[in-house]
C-alpha cells in the first residue's frame, strides 16, 4: 500500500535549472530527487514541491511530498534516498504526512525567503555561491524603510508575474532587513514572508531596494510600484545567488521537522 511522505529538502542550486523538472537531461531538483527515490522504491516517483525556486537559486527548508510503497520505516527511506542523491541536494527529514491528499505548495500558509548581500570592497570566494556582492555603500535606513513599505497585502504586479490563472496579489507578513559583520563590511540580510509569491518577485524586490540603498531611486518607488502593478524597464534584478528558500508554514506554522519534532 503506498503512503504519502513529506519532508524537508536543502540543496545548492548552483549547478541546476530550477525546482521543477523540464526537459530529459536539463538538471533540476525535482529531476534527481525522483531519480533516487525511484531508484530505492523501484518504480517511479512523481515529487511535489512547495516552491518553484529559479535556476542557481537555493533551499535549506523546502518541503516536499510523494508516494511510495516502503515497508521500512521513513528514516530508512530518507537514508536510502539521500544515498543516491548528488553531494549539493540533502533530504533533511521525512515522515508521513498529515493527509493522504496533502499538497506540499497547496496547503502551504506562507513560505520564507532570505536573500544575503555581501556589502564590502572586495569579494569573498567562501561565500560567492551564496551572495550578491555589492562594493559600494548603501543606505540601509533607507532599505528598511522600503522592506517595510510592502508589508500587508498589496499587488505585486509591478515585481513578478503570477503563475498561470492566477493574479497578482499577495500579503506580505514580514519584510525586513539586518545585517551582521564581515571583515571590512557588512553581511546585508534581507528576510521576507508572504502567502505566495510571483515568479521573480523576490529578487525584484531586493533588485530595487538595493536601487534605494545606492540612492538611485526614493524610497517612495515601493509605493509607486505597488499602486501602478506594472513592472517597469530598467530596474535592477539580483541575481540568483543570493537567494535562500528557508522556511515553508502550515497550519499553526508547522513545518515537517517541527511535527516531527514535536515543537511548533
């Protein structure tokens, strides 16, 4: 009989072409982790994931979902699979899930990103993977000021575009920034929250209040962009690199390590 599991995914998404998998021989996430676990179940396995992470962006809190038919308990299962998987994908934790119809992104309350901006005069090779390094000044009042512009519900036309059927709007819970030391500079840490978001949405987000921070836009281009729901020409896209899905919430904000856990 098979049984719905869900669990918790990490991964580096370097070498890779998005979550979702594309055509034979692209690689994907969501292409190696299938592979494995069809190769421990031996039989094929179709992989659900909450979120749609963009070519080179990463994940230490994705959640995903799949059925299988495994008489050996899920901590054997999550062993076997992270055996056959690459050396820059890890499944962190694994049990069965709540519902047998449960959906990964469906049933999802909210997801979590965090993007790190490396502000110094020079690069660090040790974290060139895992952020955007930007060698000139920023104001980082200013980029408060537009993290919290977008909290609340808003449409966000003006930085993303939705996935098919859907439209634009979406609430914000959290948007903030902080930073943290780094030798001659700083560790810039912006961490958002919302119900969903648009495709790209984040990385435009971060794009244009990095545009405040250099004091080439106002920090009133947050509203403007908010009020108009049309993306512009012109404004700043961070690159992917810098881009971590941390942390997916279901009802009463649990996620899979925290029910199996036990801690909410």
């Amino acid at each position: 009989m098979q049984l719905r599991y869900w669990g918790t995914l990490a991964y580096d998404g370097t070498a890779y072409q998005g979550f979702q998998r594309q055509a034979e021989g692209v690689p994907t996430i969501q292409a190696e982790v299938e592979r494995a676990a069809a190769t421990v179940i031996g039989q094929p396995v179709t992989v659900l994931g909450a979120g749609r992470t963009d070519a080179g962006v990463h994940a230490s809190g994705q959640v995903i979902a799949f059925d299988a038919a495994w008489r050996h308990g899920a901590q054997r299962l999550l062993s076997a699979i992270n055996a056959y998987l690459p050396d820059d994908i890890a499944l962190r934790h694994l049990e069965a899930a709540p519902t047998p119809g449960f959906h990964p992104r469906f049933d999802a309350r909210s997801r979590e990103y965090r993007y790190v901006v490396l502000n110094a005069p020079v690069r660090d090779p040790l974290l060139g993977r895992r952020v955007w390094h930007l060698r000139g000044a920023l104001d980082g009042e200013a980029m408060r000021q537009a993290a919290a512009a977008l909290i609340g519900r808003h449409d966000f036309g003006g930085f993303g575009k939705p996935p098919q059927g859907e439209n634009t709007i979406r609430t914000v819970l959290r948007s903030e920034w902080t930073q943290e030391p780094h030798e001659n500079g700083f560790l810039r840490v912006y961490s958002i929250e919302a119900d969903a978001f648009l495709q790209h949405m984040v990385r435009r987000i971060v794009g244009v209040m990095t545009m405040v921070g250099r004091r080439m836009q106002p920090v009133e281009i947050i509203a403007r962009l908010l009020h108009e729901g049309v993306m512009p020409v012109g404004l700043t896209v961070a690159p992917p690199q810098g881009l971590t899905l941390v942390k997916v919430r279901y009802s009463a904000g649990e996620t899979p390590a925290e029910a199996i856990t036990g801690k909410l």
